[in-house]
C-alpha cells in the first residue's frame, strides 16, 4: 500500500468544511469529494481521514471508527439542507433525494415518518429545476442549497436541520470525520492537529476568517453578511451537546445498537 495516503486528507466539496481546510499546510493533500463518495475513498484507504455522512458511518461502523472534535454540524437552522416544493410538505406524495448525501436522506425519511407521512422518495442526481420537474418535493444539500434559497426562498418548506432540533432539542450533526480502524493513531492525530489549527485560526476571526469568507463568496456568488450567517449556522466543532446528538441520529434514525468507537477519548459527557 503506497505511503501517499498519509498525508491525504478528505473533504466535502462544499463550503461547508472552508473552516478547516482553507489556508491548510501544502504538506497535505486534499481530496475533494461529495460526502458519500468520500466514505469509498476512506475505506479504501485513499485517505488518512475524511468527513462522511453520520449515515455512512453507521452502516459501516465496524470497519470505521470516529475521530474527535470535528465535523460538520448545526444547532437549529442548518441553511444548506433544504426541502424545497411547491406544495405544502403535507400534500407531498413525491420527494427527489440526491444521490450524494446518506445523512440528510436517512433524516428526511425519518421525520417524514415521524409525522406519519406516506411518501415515495427519488434518487436523483442533485439538480433543483430537474427534481422539481420530477416530484413535488426536492431535497438539495450543500452550495446548491444555498443557491436555490437565495434565487427561490418561497420554495423553501423544511431545514431539516431546524427540524431535527425542535423534535429532540439536540443539535444535528450530519458529517462526522473517520478513519479506518487499522489506521495509525499517530497518522490520525497529525491529520486531526492540522484541521484543528485551521478552525481555531478560524473561530479567532481576523484574517483566516476573512479568507474563508472570500473564498466562499468566490465560489458560491453569495454576498459575505449571508455567508457570514451561514458559518454560524453551521459550525466544524462538535462539543458533549453535539455529540450527544450524534449519537440519538446513530440510534433513532440509522439504528445503530452498539456505542460508537472512538479514535481516541469520546468528547460526551
């Protein structure tokens, strides 16, 4: 197995992760995915750790374990995990779902359920026009999500993230970062350091803040006062709160009957 792995670290190929990743040391290479593909990549070693759909992980729990303080979360609005309609969600008996998330689907399916609602769900690739076309409800993640509430905000019916915290009073946390259980803890924690360090530089604001706003505004055409919003909205820090939430989507949503593992000390309280 070619050694290059070590110094590959996965992320999302969203915004979503810009806190951790912008500015990092060259020393690391970035593999950029969507967040299902990234789960492949970390199985098969391409990397030394990546951020996955919180989903991902359950079903592939044995093979991998979880690594600490980081991820990809929210405590109410998440802004970037949308159902969109042009129907109340009541009156929805269709919903397009994408193919590039696990998290955000396994929970559309699991609040529906919990309003006892009888929908049929869509694979579809993640295009709001195309999905819309095809069902009454469309489900997008990420920039594009984004995008479709800032060019149709009267389509917007659900955040899913809002959502899961009015039912539970927990924060959702839809990303979590792994690595495969046979891998080096040194490996891992040289990897986690690196991350760390670009999301404190982050959260102390000044110029690592600003790069990363620039960044996003460059990438998704969104003015800095929303993108500013958002990087509260969603936040890469997971405390005892965050995980406690982790774990009631593990059980309640993908359930899943063992604790997770850890690669080092579990932050829960």
């Amino acid at each position: 197995m070619p050694a290059a792995w070590r110094t590959t670290i996965g992320r999302v190929a969203f915004i979503n992760c810009d806190p951790l990743f912008t500015g990092l040391d060259p020393q690391w290479s970035v593999l950029a995915a969507p967040p299902s593909w990234l789960t492949g990549h970390v199985l098969r070693r391409d990397c030394v750790i990546a951020p996955i759909p919180a989903a991902d992980f359950a079903e592939h729990h044995e093979e991998l374990m979880l690594v600490p303080d980081i991820g990809i979360g929210s405590a109410g609005e998440v802004g970037s995990v949308l159902l969109f309609g042009g129907c109340s969600i009541e009156e929805m008996k269709t919903i397009a779902v994408p193919t590039d998330s696990a998290s955000s689907v396994a929970l559309l399916r699991w609040l529906m359920a919990e309003r006892g609602l009888s929908v049929d769900f869509l694979r579809m690739g993640p295009d709001l026009q195309t999905m819309l076309e095809a069902a009454d409800g469309a489900l997008i993640i990420g920039d594009r999500a984004l995008d479709g509430a800032r060019r149709h905000p009267n389509a917007v019916r659900l955040d899913l993230g809002q959502a899961w915290s009015e039912h539970n009073g927990l924060p959702m946390v839809f990303g979590v970062f792994v690595a495969r259980r046979d891998t080096s803890i040194d490996d891992i924690k040289a990897a986690h350091a690196a991350l760390v360090e670009r999301l404190e530089l982050f959260e102390s604001g000044g110029e690592a803040r600003q790069a990363v706003l620039t960044k996003a505004q460059t990438h998704t055409g969104l003015d800095t006062a929303r993108l500013d919003r958002y990087f509260g909205e969603v936040f890469n820090r997971l405390g005892s709160s965050d995980v406690e939430g982790l774990h009631a989507f593990l059980k309640q949503v993908c359930k899943m009957e063992v604790a997770p593992t850890w690669a080092w000390a579990s932050p829960v309280a």
